[in-house]
C-alpha cells in the first residue's frame, strides 16, 4: 500500500474524570475533511490507541504508531486519560470509541501500550465494533489475555 500524507487533528471529547477528554485524530490525508457519511462510505478502518501509565497521547510510540497507521490508510484516535485510575481509563476508551462512532466510524482496531494494553483487553468486549486488538509491552501473560477476553 502506498504511503500516504496525514492530516492531524486535536479534538476535545465531552466525558472522563475532567470532563473532556483532549486527543488527536490522525487521518489519511486523501480522507480528511470528509463529512462523516462521506467518511464512512470511504470505509476507511478506524483505531483507538491507549498509552502506557504515566504517557499522554504524544509519547513517542503512540505519535509515530498513529502516523504510521493513517499513512497506510488507517485513521486512529489517541486520547490523554482524564484520570490515573484504571476504571477511568476504560471509561474514557469506552467514551472515545462512541465520540469516533458519532464523528467518523466506529474503531475496528484497539491499540494499547503497555498498561494501555491492558485497558484494551478489559474494554474489547465493550466496544462491539471492534475487529482486532494490539498490545505492544502490555504486561500480562497470554493465558491471563485469554482467560480476561474469554470471561467477557
């Protein structure tokens, strides 16, 4: 696939522990700007990144792995965790996922980053849409990984 331009977008999220959660939408450049029926009659994939613990949403892995995906087509969402409290950061996801259902398409893929990579195995369930899960550093073993996506 063809590497593409990226169009990078801050976005407040009404919701989480502050009121809003601040993120960034990285989207494909030939896809920016559309309306979001437009966008999703593109059926442009959509991911949902969560950071490690005490990381934000411009931590070096979360901005080149966001980038990385919308130049290959893949538009994603990496939100700031309004709390330090695991709870809340699965809320936050869960609120993320429906501002991206409301605004763009419901994500398809879920990316976490170490303790973000646990909060994407305790909300995959929650978020119906979607299709495929990412963890990088999560710190958790396969069969706890299974057991936690085989419970819900």
């Amino acid at each position: 696939m063809a590497s593409r331009s990226v169009s990078s977008v801050n976005v407040e999220i009404p919701g989480g522990n502050t009121g809003t959660i601040i993120g960034t939408v990285d989207l494909p450049g030939d896809v920016a700007g559309l309306a979001p029926e437009e966008f999703r009659a593109a059926g442009v994939p959509v991911a949902l990144f969560a950071h490690c613990f005490t990381c934000n949403r411009n931590v070096p892995a979360a901005f080149r792995i966001s980038k990385t995906l919308a130049r290959h087509g893949i538009a994603s969402l990496r939100i700031d965790f309004s709390s330090l409290l695991f709870s809340g950061n699965i809320a936050d996801l869960e609120t993320a996922a429906s501002w991206l259902d409301d605004r763009l398409a419901a994500p398809d893929l879920l990316v976490g980053h170490s303790l973000g990579g646990a909060a994407v195995l305790q909300v995959a369930h929650r978020i119906t849409s979607v299709r495929a899960m990412a963890t990088i550093g999560a710190q958790m073993r396969q069969a706890s990984a299974a057991k936690t996506l085989l419970d819900t």
